[in-house]
C-alpha cells in the first residue's frame, strides 16, 4: 500500500501544485488589476517562504509517518 500511495502521489502531486500555482497567480493577477492587492503580496518572498514552509511540513510528515523504522537507529 505504501508503495501505491508513494507512486500516486509522485505522479499527482506536482499536477495539483501546477494547478494551485495557476489559480493564485489568477487571483493575483485579478487583485493586482483592480487595485485591491496589499503590499506585502506584491513581492515574491511571501510565496516563496509559503512554499517553503509547506515543503518543511510535507517532509516531516513523511519521516514520521512513511519512513521505514525497522531500520536501526543510528547512534
């Protein structure tokens, strides 16, 4: 099963993030038109610090619940 689901989602994931990706560009774009989009969106270090942190969180979520723990613990 882990195998599946670490298959599905190399092959979905990054689908999904292109998706994501497009539509918040969308609605930034739309934000930025009409002149309602606040400063700090216009730069791109709060995307690349929320991909960042999502990516941190993502990690540690698959070495505590994917990574193999019959393997013995290194000292």
């Amino acid at each position: 099963m882990r195998i599946v689901l670490g298959v599905v989602v190399l092959l979905f994931a990054p689908t999904v993030a292109f998706f994501i990706w497009a539509w918040l560009v969308q609605i930034k774009r739309e934000r930025k038109l009409a002149g309602t989009l606040p400063e700090w969106q216009a730069l791109p270090w709060t995307n690349l610090g929320i991909a960042g942190l999502v990516l941190v969180i993502a990690a540690l979520l698959y070495i505590n619940f994917l990574a193999d723990s019959s393997a013995p613990a290194a000292c």
